[in-house]
C-alpha cells in the first residue's frame, strides 16, 4: 500500500462517513487530477488491485469502492474476504469492461452496485450519495465499540471496565450493553460478574459462517448488572492463533445487536488485538500514578501511534488516585507527559471494593455512595461526551 490520502472537507449530508476508494495508483492519480470538488471527505487508498485491502482500512470504513480486476483470482477473492470481516459494509466494485456475467456475479455476493474503470467523478459520488440516502432512511449503523486496556498488569483495568459496563447497562431506555473479554489467556469478567457461561468467544470463532445474531445473543449471558456477557475461553491457547477476520465479523455482529460493545483485551500485543482497536470508537487506557505505570502507558500510545489509530479516539484513566493534599504527579503532569486527555480520575476506595470483591459483585451492589462508584459514572459521562462529539 503507496498512499492514503485524506481529501478534507464537507459534502452533503447524505453522503456516507468514512466512504473510501481503494484502487491502483494510476485511476487514483486520474480521480485526484479531475480535481473535482465533490471529492472532498472521500479517502482516497493506492492498493494495487491483487493486494489485500488492510484490516486498518476494512475496520474503519463505512462505504467503500474497491478496483476488481477480473482477470486476477487474487483480485476477485477481495469481495469474498471484505464479506467475511465486515458482512454489512456496503460495497461497490470498480472495473474494467465489465460483462454481464461478472455484474451478476457481483451483485450475488453482496455488492452494491459496479462502476465503470477509469473513473467518472460524478458517476463514482452519485453512487457514494445513493448509498448515503439510503442508509438515512433505514438505520444501518453499528453500535460504539469501546476498548478499556491496561498500561501495565495490577492497574484494575478489568475493575474499571466491568463497572463502566454496568453504567452503560443502566442508563434505561432499554439501552443493551455487551461486554466482551478478549483476554483470551487470562480473562476475569466472567468471574468478577459472577456469572458461568457455557459458550464463550472460543466457541464463536470455531462458529466462522455459522454465526448470526441470534447465536451470539444465545452465547452471552446476563449478569444480574444487566450486561451480556461473552467470556475469554476457560483454558489457555496460543494469541497468534485468533483469525481476525473471523474476530472482527463476530464484533460487527455484535455492534448491530447490542447498543454498546466493550472489550477487554489482553496486555500482550499482537496483529488481531490491534486491528480491533483501529476499529473501536474510544480507547481508554488505564494507568496509575506511578513511574512504571505512566513508562508503560507512554509506550502503549507510541504503538498507537505506529499504527495509526486516532489520538482522538484515546485518552487516559488515571486509576487508584489517592486522596492527598499534595500529589508528586498530577493529572495535568500525566496529560502533558502522555500528550493525550486524562479524561477521568477513579480514587483508590480500597475497602469498598474488597467488600464487593469479595462476593464477586461490582461496588454498588455493597455501597450506592462508594467514590469509587462516582468516578466510574464520571468516567462514563466523559466518553459518553466523546460519542457524541464532545456534546454531554
């Protein structure tokens, strides 16, 4: 992959966020010189037409025109492999002298409609907007994916998140929240939520094309906190050995089912977990105020960064916060240090939470006016301000 290029600015309404073109260097390079204005907000991707399209591109994608050239199987594989990771993108197939047999072959494996190689801009943004129009006038967006990670092992990230889980779950409305731990060699949610799964993530990957929403609505179980739970796997496997593509359909899945979709991810990272960040609304990243956490919590963003995943999208929980007159790190050194929003601050509540620990139970269950339990409904009103465009 040459380039991806952003082309800035605003169009209509109707057309779609995050509509992207992916198509070799020289159509690009004759959709850029028409220097038509209508572009402006479509990004523009340099992939040569035998490449696989990137999980960072699928992942962030709303809408996407893709070259097929139908002389290369590794070309025509594009559509069958998009289909697999992301089964409700709409898509349309750039090509070539297209014949009639090729179209309908197309439109029977999900594609939207076909334009014609080279580009016509007009034609290419009139399908762009009849997508768009049409996905106003039926709902097709997916539900918020939020991750909450550890900088480093100890830091409660896991704590934190099923508390945040649990706020999303009560904010009525019949709003549905999904927790899903990725942690797949060392995951606690299940136990922490007190509640025993009979299927769990393992099980959805080994479901491949079986899996449909009613199969994964069966596989997560209620917690009496009213999240639906989908557990890690109760025994240890190896983490390179997760199909992405089989992992991100199962999060689509779940976004069209659920309101909200949380993950907990595990401290080690590898390509999957990272895809799945580049496809997350928010990140929150957990971290105390210690040397070690904040070294860790630095390297964490600066691989963020090496992957291009937003800045925007991330920001720093600043976790055990201990009540004292003076604190030797501040939340402003941490922001400064980081270069990222500390966008919350949850105060060490050592003996409500080892009460609630206790019992397996989250800390309001043991006290309605624990500090802790505050901050994380703080911490939920702060990313549920970033949703939706810093308006709370």
């Amino acid at each position: 992959m040459k380039t991806i290029l952003n082309l800035k600015a605003g169009m209509g309404a109707a057309l779609p966020s995050e509509s992207y073109i992916v198509a070799s260097a020289a159509y690009i390079a004759d959709l850029k010189a028409t220097g038509n204005a209508s572009l402006e907000g479509v990004t523009l991707v340099e992939l040569e037409s035998s490449e696989p399209i990137p999980t960072s591109v699928l992942s962030r994608a709303r809408v996407m025109v893709v070259e097929i050239d139908p002389s290369s199987q590794a070309s025509l594989a594009r559509i069958g492999k998009i289909r697999s990771s992301s089964p409700d993108l709409p898509l349309v197939a750039a090509i070539e002298n297209a014949d009639f047999t090729l179209v309908r072959t197309l439109l029977r494996q999900g594609v939207k409609d076909v334009v014609a190689l080279p580009f016509d801009a007009d034609d290419v943004m009139a399908e762009l907007l009849d997508i768009g129009a049409r996905q106003v006038s039926s709902r097709t967006d997916l539900a918020p994916m939020i991750a909450v990670i550890g900088a480093v092992g100890g830091v409660g990230a896991s704590t934190v998140l099923t508390h945040l889980a649990a706020s999303f779950a009560a904010e009525g409305d019949g709003k549905t929240c999904c927790l899903i731990d990725l942690d797949l060699q060392s995951g606690q949610s299940t136990h922490m939520l007190n509640v025993h799964p009979s299927v769990n993530i393992q099980d959805l990957l080994e479901a491949s094309e079986r899996l449909d929403g009613d199969m994964l609505r069966d596989a997560a179980i209620h917690s009496d906190d009213g999240i639906a739970v989908i557990g890690a796997p109760s025994s240890i496997g190896p983490l390179e050995d997760v199909d992405v593509d089989r992992l991100l359909r199962i999060l689509t899945v779940a976004r069209r089912e659920f309101d909200y979709v949380l993950l907990d991810l595990p401290a080690n990272w590898t390509n999957w977990s990272l895809s799945v960040l580049c496809a997350c609304h928010q990140i929150a990243v957990v971290t105390d105020q210690t040397i070690s956490g904040l070294r860790s919590a630095k390297k964490t963003l600066d691989l963020f960064d090496a992957v291009d995943i937003p800045r925007n999208t991330t920001g720093i929980i600043l976790n055990k916060v201990q009540k004292r007159l003076f604190k030797t790190i501040s939340s402003s050194d941490v922001a400064d240090t980081l270069q990222r929003e500390v966008i919350a601050e949850v105060i060490l509540d050592k003996e409500a939470l080892t009460a609630a620990q206790a019992q397996n139970r989250l800390v309001w269950a043991e006290s309605r006016r624990a500090q802790f339990g505050k901050d994380i409904w703080a911490f939920h009103d702060a990313i549920a301000a970033r949703l939706n465009g810093g308006k709370s």
